[in-house]
C-alpha cells in the first residue's frame, strides 16, 4: 500500500523526525525501533469496499498478549469440511461445497487503535 515505506521508516530508524515547525532531527532516540512488524494489505485502500482508506493505518497488539478480536471454532475443528458428489449424468464433473463452522466477538478495545491518517 501507499503508506508501507512510511511504516517501514518510522517502524525501523533510530532517531525520532520532527515536522513542521520540529522538522530538523529531535534529537532523541526512537525507543520503538524494531519493536514493530509492518503488515500491509491492498484491502484497506481498495475502493471497491465499504470504508476503505489510503490513508489510515491500525496499530495492534500481539494477539497472544491482548487479542482485539476473537475467533473460535466448533468442537475445535479449524479446516472446513468439503463434500464432493457426482454431477447429473448429462453433466461431467463433479460438484463440491465447502462449510466451516466458526465465530468472531471482539475482545480487548485497547489491544488496537486506528489512525485515520488525517
């Protein structure tokens, strides 16, 4: 995405960068280096989904020590289930449908935060 070699210079130098007024180098060292994985994905910025973005950007926690958001899995089955059957004799092939049972509920709100980028 547009913002991946931003996160990527922010995520990773060793000073921290004023701006504005603040623009020369502040003189301090960035205590967060490296401390950070960047993750994008062209979902976000797509257009063709509802509140899509360019611009903003999520920090989470690692899901192990503050999980946002939950999924769980019926009797602890995580693949779905596929089933295949022949086609009607006048067509070739066959036919397969796939299932899972699962569900989401949101978990710890301080385990994320968005930037709307503004």
């Amino acid at each position: 995405t547009a913002l991946h070699n931003t996160a990527l210079r922010i995520a990773n130098s060793s000073l921290v960068v004023g701006q504005g007024a603040d623009a020369g180098l502040a003189g301090n060292t960035n205590v967060y280096q490296g401390r950070y994985q960047v993750v994008t994905t062209p979902y976000l910025s797509n257009a063709s989904y509802t509140g899509f973005s360019a611009v903003a950007w999520y920090l989470l926690a690692n899901p192990a020590d503050m999980p946002v958001i939950e999924t769980v899995f019926l009797n602890g089955k995580d693949t779905p289930t596929v089933e295949s059957a022949q086609a009607s004799f006048n067509t070739l092939g066959i036919q397969l449908r796939a299932y899972g049972d699962f569900g989401c509920a949101l978990q710890e709100f301080r385990g994320g935060v968005r930037g709307s980028g503004a």
